[in-house]
C-alpha cells in the first residue's frame, strides 16, 4: 500500500509540474507552432554535370522565386548540398538547371520528411 501511495504522490508530483508548462505552451495570444515543421532539401548531384542554379518554392506558388545557390555557388558533379527552407510548409517543387541550360523539376517534394533529392531526377527533363 504504501508502494502503490508513493507511486501515485511521483505521478500526481509529475503532471503537476509538466501542466503548467503545457498550458503556457498553448496559452491563447502565444506563438503558434509551425504547421509542417523544418523543411530541408539536400540535393546529391549523382550527374556528371555542374549545377547552377537550384529553386525551391512553395507547390502553392507559381513563381520560382530566387536561386538558392546564388551568383558565386555551384554543386560539383558528385557533390551535394542543403537548403534549410522557412519553417512551416512542408510541400515544394525543385528546379534544378545545369552548365549549358538543361533543367529538370520534382514536383511535390515532401521537404520536410522525404528532402533527399537525387540527380538526374526521375522526372521530366526540360530544355531552355
């Protein structure tokens, strides 16, 4: 009996001291957490060509927006890289474009638990 009390007093102590932390958490007027999470995209350049220029955007917008590598960066046939994206949304396309111009996307990447992106990418390739 005095096991079972004892027991009992520790996990009534526990919740005690862990609830106010959950409701300061989740106090109305408090900082929302994200939606998604902490999307990333790691590209491997599985190709025998040099990246220029990779895009990340939002499957909900319509532009590409800027390049993530940059004026003075490339991903080095073999090499790799990643990108840590806005915390939030999880959903993205990637355009990849190489030396000569030659680009291709993935549309609908899971950035934030599937963001392993391996070139050449299964989908369509397209020209300039």
């Amino acid at each position: 009996m005095i096991r079972r009390t004892a027991t009992l007093m520790i996990l009534g102590l526990a919740l005690a001291t862990t609830a106010p932390a959950f409701a300061q958490k989740n106090a109305p007027g408090g900082p929302a957490p994200a939606p998604g999470g902490n999307p990333t995209i790691r590209l491997e350049n599985s190709t025998s060509n040099i990246v220029n220029n990779v895009f990340a955007s939002l499957t909900s917008q319509n532009s590409w927006g800027q390049d993530r590598l940059g004026a003075n960066e490339v991903i080095q046939a073999g090499g790799n890289r990643e990108f840590q994206l806005p915390p939030g949304d999880c959903m993205y396309d990637v355009r990849v474009v190489y030396q000569g111009g030659v680009a291709e996307e993935r549309r609908r990447v899971n950035a934030c638990t599937d963001g392993n992106v391996v070139l050449p990418m299964a989908a369509q390739r397209l020209t300039r």
